[in-house]
C-alpha cells in the first residue's frame, strides 16, 4: 500500500511540476494587441520616470523636451496601431515573442 501511494504522490509531483502552464519556459503565444499594450505600457512608464528625472534636475529643458517628443511620438505611433487592429477585428493573429 505504502509503495502505491509513493508511485501515485511521485506521479502527481512530476504533473505539478512538469504541467505546461506552469513551466517556465513554455511561452504562451501572444496577439499583436496583446504585445502593444505592453509596449505602450512601458513608453509611459519610461515618460514618468522621465519627467520625475526632469523635475529632480537631471535633465537640461531641451534634452527633456526632445526626450519627452519622442516618447510621446511612440506612444501615438503604438496607440494608433491598436486602434487600427480594434477596428479591423484582428485579435486572433499570434505572434511567437
């Protein structure tokens, strides 16, 4: 008996570890949206830390001004593609990242 319930507890381990979804180098496909929201996520985080930056002094006015452009130039270049892609429906297309 005890060696049965050593084999299923094994089994049951190896399944816990070894189950796709929570191994970590399986990667799960993701959507073209689904990868712009993250970038676009990271411009504004890069714009707060920018901005912070510029208000504690690190920044000259015209680097944070030509900083500041470009990031904003992202962010509108991202959000007009996921726009785009909304309005065409296209949520299905996978992208391996």
């Amino acid at each position: 008996m005890g060696i049965i319930a050593g084999v299923v507890l094994t089994l049951m381990l190896f399944a816990f570890i070894f189950w796709p979804e929570r191994n970590p180098f399986f990667q799960a496909d993701k959507t073209r949206v689904d990868y712009l929201r993250e970038r676009k996520d990271v411009i504004y985080e890069n714009l707060r830390d920018l901005n912070f930056e510029y208000l504690a002094g690190k920044y000259p006015e015209q680097d944070y001004a030509e900083q500041r452009a470009g990031l904003e130039d992202e962010a509108a270049r991202v959000i007009a593609e996921m726009d785009l892609l909304h309005a065409r429906g296209e949520f299905s297309r996978r992208v391996k990242t």
